[in-house]
C-alpha cells in the first residue's frame, strides 16, 4: 500500500505510546525483493615487484557478499607429463592423507587470489595469480617468496596445487605468512600469533609447510584452517630447489555462506549502503555453524597417544579453581621440533618447553613461549638437557608446590622454577591456581599419553590415557574438538570464541541480515550453561568447549570476562526472544536469569549501586584493565538488564518489580554519576568528572538514564577530531590509548537516535565506518574492524579486521531509518517508524518466523511529503507512522 505522509515532529515518542498517536495497517503477502549489496570493483597488477599503490593495470571485481571465486583453475606453465592421480599431504606430514582425488579431475579451490602483490628472488609467473614457480639456486642468499591479494578478507582451509617440486634435499620446506593487512604481512608471525582463548583455528600465521619433491602433482591441504586474511606470501625455504604451483587458495570449511539470505537494507546514500553490506558479509563470518571446526588433537588410531601440534596451550577444564599444589605426570614422545606443557593454566600460567633440537628446557610465564607481543610471556628459567633421552617415549613429573615448580624427566630433576607468583587473567581465581594444558611453538608436533594429576597427599585430581578409548572425553575436556553448538563468534581470526557483550550487538545483527538465530541460540545455551553457584553468568567461552552441566561443580574459571558482558547477556537474551519469540528458552533460563541479578544485587552498596570487584569490572577493552570503585557500565547493564527482564516475565508481580528496581537505580546512578555541569555521565566515581568514556556516556542516553544537556550532542560527536575517541579526559591510562572504537561508537550512535538526530548518528557512521570502505585502503577487508588508532589505521597488529562487535549499523539503519522494529515476541506486532535524515528513499526487509516484513520509504523533501508501500505476514500486526 501507499500513502502520503506528513512530517511529525522531532520529538522521538517512546513505544508505549505508539498506539495512541498511529493506525494499524493490515499486512499483506510477502514479496522478494532484490538484494541491496554491492558490487565493487579494484585494481591490481601482475607484474613482479609491484607494490599495492601502483597504477593498476588489470581491473579486478568482487562482490561483498561472498568470498568465492569457482572458476576452473589455469593450466600451468611447469605440468607434469605423467598425469597420474595427484597427492595430497596434510601440513604434518606425519598426518595420513584423509581424502584423495580421482585420476584426472582437477583440484577445485573454492577462493582464488586477484592479483600478484610481489615478488623476491627468482619467481616465474603467469598472467593468473594463481600459476608461478619458486626457484632457489644452491649459492643465492634470497629466498624466492611471492606475495598474494586477495582483495578484502576471505577464509578457509589453505590449498596448494603443486604441480612439480624438486630439490637436492629430501624435503622442500615451505613458509606461509597471513594477514589482513599488508603492514603485518612482512612481520615474522604476519598478523598473529594468537594464543588467548581457543584452537578453533591455526594459532599462527606464520606457518611451514613440508613437501617431498615429486615430478608428479599434489594437492596439499594446510593441518589448520586460516579464517580470514587479505594477503599471502609463499616464500621457497631450502636451497637448491624449486616449486611449481597451479592453484593456491582456501576451500570453504563446512557450510555455505549465508549471505544472501534473510535482511537486507538499502537507501539512497551509496555509502551507507555499502557499510552495511560490509556489516552483513562481518555478521557471516562471525558465526559458526554447529559442527563446522575442525579438531585440532588427532588421537592416533594405532591407540598410542594423542598428537598435539604446536598450538595455543589448552586447558583442562578441570582444576582451573582449585588446583593449586599438585603433581602432574604424562608420558611424551617427540616427533617433531619438541614438547610443551603449561601448569597453573587458564588463559596463563607458567609454561614449559622442551626444545629436542638444542637439547634444552626452557620456562615462561604467560600466554605463550613468546617474549613479544600484545600479551609478552616473561622467560623465567633455562636449562640443558645434556645426555637426557629425547627421541622416545620419555616421563615428565611437573610438581607445582607453593612459589616453586619443579620439574623431572624420567626421574631426574631437570630444572626448578622459584618465586612464582601467578595472576590469572581471567576468571578470579587465586594467585597460583589452575589446570594443566598442551600446546606449543609453530612447527612442533608431540603424541602425549597417560596423563595424571595429584595433589601432594598422592589423592587423585585427573586422569586421562589420551587414548582411543578416551578420545571423546580429550576433546571435551582440553576443547579442542569440533564445536557442538553454532555460535557467534568475536571475530573470524585470532580468539573466536563467544562473549556476551559481543552477542549484545550481534545478536540484533543477525536478526537484520543473515537471521542466523541458531548461532544466537548456541551462544545463549553455552554461556549460561556456566554459572556458579553464587550466580555469576558465563559470559566467555571457547565454542569447541561442552556445555557445563554439571551443577555440583563449578563451571572452568575461562567461561568470565566480566558483570558487564554477564548483565549483557540477558538483554541480548530478550532481544533473541523478541526476533524469535521463543518462550521455550525464556522459560528455561529464567531461574538463572534470576539469580544472575540476585548476584549483582550483592554487591550494591550504601548509594543503592553495584560496586563490584576489579577481577568483574574490566571493560570493554582489557589493556586499561579494570575500572576501580564504582564502574557506570555495569550499573548500566544492570539497568538494561532489570528492564529485560521486566519485558521477559509474563507475571505482573515480576514486572512490577524490576520496574521498581530499575528505577530507583536509574535514579541513583544520575545521582551519584552524572554531572549536571558537563552532562557527562562518568567512566566511574573515581574517574574525572568531565572525562568522557563514548560507550558510558552514550549508553546512559540510549537507555533514557541520563537527563538530556545542551552538550549531548556536542559530547556525542565529538568532532574536534576526524575521528571520535573511546577515551577522553580520563588521565593517561585511557587517553594515551588513542583508541577509535567502533564498538563503542556503536553506542553513541544509539544515543543520536534517541536524542532524535538521525543526522548526527548517520555522521558518526560515515565518520568511523567510512574509512574500513574505502578501498583504495590496503586495509580494506570487506568487512567491519574491531578497532583503529586515531589515524585511521588497524589499531595493533592483531586486531581483526572482520569484528562481529563493530557491526551496529547492519541493525541501527534499519531499525531508525526504516523505523522497521518488532514490538511484541516473535514480531507478532510490528511497527515501522523511521526517523527523516535528509535521504531521499529507504528500504529495509527481515525475516521473521511468520514471514517476510518489507518497508520501504520515499521522502520528497522539497514538497514536504513522501510514501510508504509495505507488505508483511498474514499473521502478524504492523503499525506505521510518518516520521
């Protein structure tokens, strides 16, 4: 249908009051409608040595929705005369060939390269990115490596055709760099390693890669999955040597993308049209599909033992509470480079590293062997191994007692560790408390079996045979199998685990574009399965980890980042819950729901507010650690929280009651927090006074918490920079940071529409979105980041550049500039009233379980009118009102 309307005023009316002032439409048949991503296109060159900025001479197109390229691969240059049934290696070539191909097909590699970035040394080339040779001479110091793009982030399996290879040595050894941004591509580790939170893909993205020489074709397929990256460099490790490739690229791992199902928007400003794209192809990557990772131990099938690779150290998922004095014994077998092993783990803890190669043992405390990086491990001992028996299976005794941890090897005592005094990241635990765990520099490859733990008495603490028989209960226990749950993940590459706060926006993403509820559902499941008996809510956890369901015991201390991603949870629950209006899950988790809060409660103190501990109040951005006293975000979540559950209940008793409780703390967080003067709502009560944390101040606004200020605006834009930052006025500890979020900006946008200013939230879009679309930017992924320094640019090496947390505008378009949002569960009732920004037409569709929900809007601004034609379910109610 279509009617004209008339202009309302910029006052933005609360939903309770929508009814009063607006007449129903009844809905009409579901109609498809075209889909509104875009395609872009870029250059590239296929010339040697050829750096990013050059003048391009072949034009390249991609399309924002997918990341495939199903093209027939190019005939190489180098072929083979013998056309016999290529082979195909894993990265280990311990690992037996799981698959092989039929005589004559040809190798499909699901996403192929756009273009040669550069060369060095002695590489041969074709016009195709896709077809070269690597070639090193006996006497030449340059390794001969070339450099691929991809054109914006992709992900997958590694794939390498290799048509010929041969060398004077037995093996050709291989070095293979990833990462999103070309900056890191010419680190050592590329963009990573990372070592936080899972093995849901190839810790490192430096990796080598070990092929026999053969005239004849293989196909080699990387041990690991790398889930996402731009560039790629090959480089050619043994002299005397050459390689021949016909195909490199990444099959898709598990699923199809879903892309171009579900939500889509659209409007006249080309801009936003793309950053939202962008922000449905993030949303794809950023959710996993139940069974979709690939282990990451192999528990051999002659019953030996288990094969760890050099990976993140996992742990035991028990004993990450309580176990402190203990002995841990095992049994390990080197097969390549050496053997590790971490004691008093969680995300850290004091690791050890047995090097078979220089006959040594080494010891750090931290995340990982490594001495640099984001999270730096300390080196805290080294020591020769002498005459000690490395090439079989050999006992390590790991005994962990007070300050010292001592170690012995068959019986002897090889080193000993004093003044240890461990942290835990995560989790609160005691100093010094934590599991065991397996992992390992890149390259090493181990097989561990009977594994004990003991406290000192000699009671048993943990046993595994790490046998056939045990396999299932290994991959559950060190999760490090395949994720029985779809989940949302934080990002494609590096951690790729669930949080809470990451699925509060996410949650509302999905909903808008992919509509990928079962990843939603997953994460609901598996995070609030670990909750401790006090009532704290999980709120982190690995996806391959179980779902806790053990009620006598407490839940691994990995599963907390903090109250505020824990308070998080529930409001991303309630928004599950009015996309889907599934009361199922409502009705199960409602008495974990309630004692989360009752948990919250316990810490309120004498002003009527949530003061909790450091190890629950770190922020959203953990390298300026915990806020001190008072943390405003977390009597916020809390508001938003007892407000979710109001909406939640079906009891009116219940609903009366969080009313109540939200308002008065929503009255005494104005009170005790926020300054009249500034208009600033405070970072905390030990912060300063007119210092502005974006994600506080503008949360306090989207929630109707904060009084509205002549200054809101001016503190929500803040345009004295190109860029707004998280951090302002808040001493060196933050401002130093010179941090750009667009997490948090996501909030202030958020306040923007509730202040009823379409055009200053759509200026901060542009403002922070607009860089990550620009693709004359090296940096350009396609997709969303999850964070940049003031210039513009990836904040540190890590960072990802396909962030699940940045994508705010893939459901704050639609829901303000369409107005298209559900007003009762499941969008039984619906209403679509779109805030006016200047633009000319909008269009917006979500699917929903009852059907297909289409808007779109035409706005004649000259003559003060406009139209709307809508169509929706039978079954369900939508109201419509002119903005």
């Amino acid at each position: 249908m279509a009617t004209t309307l008339k202009p309302r005023s910029s006052d933005y009316l609360p939903l309770q009051d929508i009814e009063k002032t607006a007449a129903k439409i009844e809905v009409l048949h579901i109609e498809d409608t075209g889909n509104s991503d875009i395609e872009s296109s870029r250059s590239s060159s296929g010339q040697d040595n050829v750096e990013a900025a050059q003048t391009p001479q072949e034009e390249i197109k991609y399309n924002l929705q997918g990341t495939s390229n199903d093209q027939a691969l190019p005939t190489s240059s180098t072929t083979s005369s013998d056309e016999s049934q290529p082979t195909l290696h894993e990265t280990s070539t311990i690992e037996v060939a799981k698959t092989s191909l039929d005589s004559g097909d040809q190798p499909k590699i699901d996403i192929l390269p756009k273009r040669i970035l550069s060369t060095n040394g002695s590489v041969t080339t074709t016009k195709s990115p896709t077809t070269f040779t690597l070639i090193n001479d006996s006497t030449s110091n340059t390794e001969a490596s070339i450099s691929l793009d991809y054109a914006l982030a992709v992900g997958g399996t590694p794939i390498f055709h290799i048509s010929s290879s041969s060398s004077s040595s037995e093996e050709i050894t291989l070095q293979i760099t990833y990462s999103e941004t070309l900056h890191e591509l010419s680190h050592p580790t590329g963009d990573g390693p990372f070592f936080l939170f899972s093995n849901a893909m190839d810790t490192y993205r430096t990796v080598t890669q070990i092929i026999k020489p053969s005239e004849k074709p293989q196909l080699v397929k990387a041990r690991f999955s790398q889930r996402s990256q731009r560039y790629q460099t090959i480089k050619l490790l043994t002299p005397d040597s050459e390689i021949s490739f016909s195909g490199v690229g990444f099959n898709r791992i598990g699923r199809p993308s879903r892309n171009e199902e579900m939500g889509s928007f659209s409007c006249s400003d080309p801009l936003l049209n793309k950053i939202w794209a962008m922000g449905k192809r993030t949303v794809d990557m950023c959710t996993v599909e139940a069974g979709e990772t690939e282990p990451a131990w192999d528990v051999l099938s002659d019953n030996s033992g288990t094969r760890v690779y050099g990976q993140h150290w996992a742990p035991c998922r028990f004993g990450t509470r309580d176990w402190k004095d203990h002995v841990v014994k095992f049994q390990v077998k080197i097969e390549r480079g050496g053997a590790s092993w971490g004691v008093r783990m969680v995300v850290n803890g004091l690791i050890f590293c047995i090097d078979a190669e220089k006959r040594k043992l080494k010891a750090f405390e931290g995340v990982s062997c490594e001495v640099e990086g984001v999270f730096p491990s300390v080196l805290k001992g080294e020591w020769d191994l002498g005459e000690e028996r490395l090439d079989e299976w050999v006992e390590v005794e790991t005994r962990a007692q007070g300050e010292c941890v001592e170690v012995r090897i068959d019986g002897r005592v090889v080193a000993e560790v004093r003044g240890v005094d461990i942290h835990p990241l995560l989790g609160g635990a005691e100093n010094n408390c934590g599991s065991v765990a397996f992992g390992g520099p890149e390259g090493w490859v181990a097989v561990y079996r009977d594994l004990t733990v003991v406290d000192l008495n000699g009671r048993e603490l943990y046993r595994n045979g790490l046998l056939l028989a045990d396999k299932e209960r290994t991959f559950v226990d060190f999760a490090v199998g395949t994720n029985e749950l779809a989940c949302t993940i934080d990002g494609a590459k590096r951690d790729r685990a669930t949080f809470g706060g990451d699925l509060h926006v996410m949650g509302r993403s999905i909903a808008y574009s992919t509509g990928n509820f079962d990843a939603v559902k997953g994460s609901i499941q598996l995070l609030t399965s670990h909750q401790t008996k006090d009532g704290y809510l999980g709120n982190l956890c690995p996806i391959q980890a179980p779902m806790h369901e053990d009620d006598l015991e407490e839940p691994p201390t990995y599963a907390f980042y903090s109250m505020t991603y824990a308070l998080l949870l529930i409001v991303a629950i309630k928004d599950y819950w009015m996309h889907t209006g599934n009361t199922e899950i409502v009705h199960k988790l409602w008495p974990r729901l309630q004692r989360m809060l009752e948990f919250a409660e316990s810490f309120v103190n004498e002003d009527g507010l949530v003061a909790a501990p450091p190890p629950l109040a770190l922020t959203f951005f953990p390298l300026v650690g915990p806020v001190f006293g008072l943390s405003t975000q977390i009597n916020l979540a809390f508001y938003d929280a007892l407000r979710s559950m109001e909406k939640l209940s079906s009891v009116d008793e219940e609903k009366d009651k969080y009313r109540a409780r939200a308002d008065c703390l929503k009255a005494d967080i104005v009170r005790v927090l926020w300054d009249a003067d500034s208009g600033v709502l405070r970072l905390g009560d030990q912060s300063e006074v007119t210092g502005i944390a974006q994600d506080v101040n503008s949360y306090g606004i989207s929630l109707g918490v904060s009084p509205r200020h002549d200054q809101d605006l001016a503190n929500l834009q803040q345009t004295s920079s190109e860029l707004p930052p998280a951090f302002t006025g808040l001493g060196p500890q933050f401002d130093d940071l010179s941090l750009c979020s667009p997490y948090s900006t996501g909030f202030a946008i958020e306040a923007c529409f509730a202040r009823g200013d379409a055009g200053a939230a759509l200026n901060l879009i542009r403002r922070v979105w607009g860089v990550m679309a620009d693709e004359i930017n090296s940096n350009f992924s396609g997709c969303h980041w999850e964070a940049m320094n003031m210039d513009g640019k990836p904040y540190h090496n890590t960072t990802s550049l396909v962030h699940g947390w940045s994508t705010s505008p893939v459901y704050l378009l639609p829901i303000h500039l369409a107005g298209l949002r559900p007003t009762e569960a499941g969008w039984r009732r619906w209403e679509a009233w779109p805030l006016y920004a200047g633009l000319s037409h909008v269009q917006a569709t979500v699917s929903t379980l009852r059907g297909r929900i289409e808007i779109e809007w035409t706005f004649d601004e000259g003559n003060g009118t406009g139209n709307v034609t809508c169509t929706s379910p039978l079954e369900s109610c939508g109201t419509v009102i002119a903005p």
